[in-house]
C-alpha cells in the first residue's frame, strides 16, 4: 500500500516549514513543534494540520496557550495510536538540547520526503 504524502503548506497558509503529511486517516503521528519563545512541544494526532490550527488558536494544549507555536519541527508517523503514543513519551523525557538533535538529525539525513514511518 502505498501513502501518498502532501506539504502541510497545502491545507494552511498561516504554516511555516516545509512539513509532510500523510492523508491516511487510519496513521497516527508524533509530531515535535516549535514555539515562538524557542521551547518545543510534543504530542500526537491522526491529522497533524488540523491540529496545528487547533494549537494556532489556542485549543490545542494549555501549554501551546502560553507558548504560540511558531512551526511543524518533526513528524514521525506510525500505525496504531499506541506506538504513537508510547513514542510521544520518549520524546517528552528528552532534554531540550536533545529534542533539538532529533529534530536536526532527521533534517540532515531527510530525503525529498521528511516522514519517518514505523511500520
């Protein structure tokens, strides 16, 4: 089966980065954000534009009402809720610094296609 994955650009014009997104419904991804004051937030979703809109307006998490998200920093996607969610809580326990290395590690060796799938 093959996922046919779309620029996050596509669905918002207020997104910034160049952030992929897979249009099947039945995945669920971990996705690291970027906040205005420098800070990341964690968390995992089905639909990762929709919930970028959802944090953009203030409906998404407490801590994203305090800390405006600026950008989708990383996605990882998987196939069911529970790896996604299991994945979520390793990457809470990360260190800022560390947090930063995941995101910029996945940067440098990304191809054309920047979703990392667990599958």
């Amino acid at each position: 089966m093959q996922i046919e994955c779309v620029s996050l650009k596509h669905f918002s014009n207020r997104l910034m980065g160049d952030v992929f997104l897979c249009e099947k419904s039945k995945t669920y991804s971990v996705y690291i954000l970027l906040c205005n004051d420098g800070s990341y937030y964690t968390g995992y979703t089905n639909n990762v534009s929709s919930r970028l809109d959802k944090h953009k307006r203030g409906r998404g998490a407490r801590y994203t009402k305090i800390h405006e998200p600026k950008k989708v920093a990383y996605v990882e996607e998987f196939k069911t809720r529970r790896a996604a969610m299991r994945r979520e809580r390793q990457i809470k326990t990360l260190s800022h610094r560390e947090k930063h290395d995941l995101i910029s590690n996945r940067l440098c060796k990304r191809s054309r296609r920047p979703v990392y799938s667990h599958k």
